[in-house]
C-alpha cells in the first residue's frame, strides 16, 4: 500500500497491542503493521508514520493519549534518542515478563518439535538494573572545530557528545571523559570517515569489576598516529589504568574493530574474578558486560549440564576460557575451542593462573575440530555453545547431531536464532528447559539457556 505524502507528514493515533523483539511497540494502521519504538501495550498513542516498506511501516512517537500503568519515567538528564535503554521506559518487572515473552514468540515463530511443551522459566532478575556495564565503546568524530566521543544515535551518522548512558559503570564514563580531554590538549588525530584521514576512531574503556583494573583500548584507521606513544603515557596516569592499546583497522571493514592490537603501555591483560576463578582479559577478548550476572548465567548453564567427574566437557566459542574453567573442577577433562586466536591465548593463560591441570583450548572452528576430536578417539559426553547472535552454523548443527553428545546445554543471546537452531536440533535432543537471565536491563537483549538431552530412539 502506497501512502500519499501529506499521509506520512499527518498525526495518526494507533492502539498498540504488544513490543517487538527490539522493545518497539507495535500496532496497526489501515491492517498494516506499523512499528513505533518508545510506545508501550495498551497504550493508545499519536504517532507519525517515517517510513513504509512493503511488510511493514516504521512510525515515530508523537505523545501519548492514553499511559499504560507499567510505564515509568525515562531516565533523568539522558538523550532519548539514545541507544541501549529500549525499555527504560517500562517498569523492570514487565521487562523480565518481556524477555520470557520473546523467547516463547520465538519458538511460536519457528515451532521446533515438541515446543508446546518446553518448559521456558521467568526470567532471573539482574540485582542491579543500573550501571552495570564494564565495558564502554565509544566512537570519536572532529567536524566544526570541535571533538565529539560518545555513541550514535540508533540507525544514524548522528554522534551523542559524552552521553550519560545509566547502564554503563561509572569508572568507565568517567574515563572515557578524562581521555577526551587528553585527546583534545594533544591536538590528536581523529579518523574522517567522509574524508578518510587516518587517526583515532574509537575509544574503548573496559574494567574488572572485582579488581577496578581499567584497560584502554584506541581503535585506529592507519598504523601510525601522531602522539598516540605519548598519550598512551598521559593516559596510565589515570586512576585504575593498567594498560593502554592500539587496534588497527580500515575503512574497508564493517567491524568496529581490526585483527591487528598493540600494547603501547602497562599490562598485557587486566583481571577479573568469576566464581572463584581468575581470567585475564586482552582487548579482543569477548567477555560478558555484566560480571554480576555472568555468575548467574555460567552457574545455572553448569548446573543444567548436570556434569559427572568420569565425563569430558567441549567447551565451543569457548573465548578466554570461561565457562570451562569454571567447569573443570567437576569433569575429568575440558576441550575449549575458540576461533580468535587471542582469546585462546589468554585461555590458556587462564589455565595457568587458576592452576588448572585438566583444561586445554584448541584454536579453529567448531564444526571442523568437533567430528576430529571424535574420530581421534576423545570421548564427547557433554557439549556446551555459547554462540554469536547469528547462532549455530548449520554445518555445526550437522557435526553435533552426529557426534551426539550425551548433555548438551545451549547459551544463547538472541531467542530467534535459537528458536531457528533448535528446529533441527530437536530431531534428535529432547528440550528439557530454557532458562533466562536478565544480563542487560533496560535492553531488549535477552540471555537464554536451553537443556538439550538425547532422545533415546537416536
């Protein structure tokens, strides 16, 4: 349906009837779809309509006519355009509701067999819902005489100066504000995407929580940056700066990051504490951003493996180690496999630091070491993924249901690609539970577990 434009720039008010996976609210105009981000069930709303496609319309919130009783107040002195507090507006028990919701929509969606009957749990609420980020990214642009470092607004080239974003730790904005400041008295080269001109692109600020160990990371474009040596220097100066890197990329790569890093200063990796074991982190190294909860999600996913000190654990898209190590104290053996080859550095660091002698962590893609590591003789009783939102690859779905290990617990962060992978994986496991935990409030992002356990016909 094509909309006459005086259509598009008019007021329309629509009901909406139920949030989408991204937090937006959604309802209907003329039995079209219609996407409005902000507004919340129940509540009857003005909007605009900003953009139609052939499925669906993306609108814009004008005001609310009628309030829904779960809506609370946005957070005081925050951009509303901001990304990352999709449901800051709902109050955090529906946000928990939401998150069971979207996992159940999900297996609606794509129905695997027998998902009338999984047992999906209410979501395990984070004990802070605030300031719980340890990791703070943020994109550096110079345009009209003056630096910007902050985030961008969602799906625009609009960067948000220095936000003051609630879900991120405080030591991290605070330092992220401390190196701007250093970059703008060093006069320091910022990347130019319309132009490209080399220099600094993005600035990345991670702590450990249990220990406050800061570890900064500049995400070039071109390896050598004027001054980058001496405000690495000026930037250890920093409370709780341990470490001070360089990453190098282009303009040809859609990631943030490159594969190139370089240590210009301090330690080689800073150190946090999960349960009782010490993992040390390099730049790369994917590590969940909310270290309170993380305990939360590995102790239920180990308790859901229901492991046996006889068995072998894999450990696929293992990352710094982790969940294995967390593990290893109740297998015989754990094999982690992780493809980026830093995180299998500092795993086998880890192993080290927590003097574990029954880990190893093997370098490669899952789907090819896996049907090796059975054919070599190695005994695969229990399995344990925890993927990229994009999900299992199918050629892995292939190699695990004909590997078949015996306990097999999937972590996922997106409820859609679980959904979809458990379609072919429920041809040969039974799903026994998903679980959820609340790793990002006031985001729509979800953390799933699902039980999976051999069907004994296979």
């Amino acid at each position: 349906m094509a909309y006459q434009k005086k259509e598009l720039k008019k007021d329309i008010i629509i009901t909406i009837k139920r949030l989408g996976i991204n937090g937006e609210g959604i309802g209907y105009y003329k039995k079209k779809i219609i996407f409005i981000p902000g507004a919340l069930p129940d509540e009857v709303v003005v909007a605009k309509i900003i953009k139609t496609h052939p499925g669906y319309i993306e609108g814009e919130l004008v005001r609310i006519k009628e309030k829904s009783p779960n809506r609370v107040a946005f957070p005081n002195k925050v951009d509303p355009e901001i990304g990352g507090l999709e449901l800051a507006h709902l109050s955090y028990d529906k946000q928990l509701e939401f998150k069971k919701d979207i996992v159940l929509e999900s297996l609606r969606k794509y129905h695997p067999r027998g998902y009338q009957k999984y047992k999906v749990k209410n979501t395990i609420p984070a004990k802070e819902n605030w300031h719980y980020r340890a990791k703070a990214q943020y994109q550096l642009e110079f345009s009209k005489g003056k630096t910007k470092l902050g985030m961008y607004a969602p799906n625009s080239r609009r960067l948000i100066d220095l936000p003051e974003m609630p879900t991120q730790s405080k030591n991290t904005q605070k330092t992220e504000r401390l190196i701007k400041k250093l970059i703008d008295k060093y006069h320091m080269p910022v990347a130019n995407w319309r132009k490209h001109f080399d220099g600094i692109k993005t600035v990345v600020v991670r702590e450990a929580a249990s220990t406050g160990e800061m570890q900064v990371t500049f995400i070039t474009i071109g390896k050598k940056i004027n001054g980058l040596k001496k405000l690495a220097q000026e930037v250890m100066k920093l409370d709780n700066v341990v470490s001070v890197f360089q990453n190098e990329t282009d303009w040809n790569n859609p990631q943030i990051w490159g594969n190139k890093t370089i240590k210009l200063a301090g330690k080689n990796q800073i150190v946090e504490h999960i349960l009782d074991k010490k993992f040390a982190l390099s730049p790369r190294a994917f590590f969940q951003l909310n270290p309170e909860q993380t305990e939360i999600l590995y102790s239920e996913a180990i308790k859901l493996l229901n492991l046996a000190p006889d068995q072998v654990l894999i450990d696929a898209y293992s990352g710094v180690g982790t969940i294995g190590l967390i593990a290893s104290d109740y297998v015989k053996q754990v094999i982690g496999i992780e493809s980026i080859p830093e995180a299998v550095e500092d795993a086998m660091h880890n192993v080290k630091l927590n003097h574990v002698r029954n880990a190893e962590y093997l370098q490669g893609s899952v789907e090819k070491i896996l049907p090796q590591l059975k054919n070599s003789g190695v005994p695969i009783d229990a399995l344990i993924v925890d993927p990229p939102r994009t999900g299992l690859a199918k050629s892995l779905i292939k190699t695990i249901m004909q590997v078949k290990p015996e306990s097999f617990v999937y972590i996922s962060c997106n409820p859609s690609t679980l959904a979809q992978d458990l379609v072919m994986l429920s041809e040969v496991y039974d799903v026994r539970v998903i679980e959820n935990v609340d790793m990002l409030p006031q985001t729509a992002r979800c953390e799933a577990i699902a039980k999976l356990v051999l069907r004994k016909d296979n």
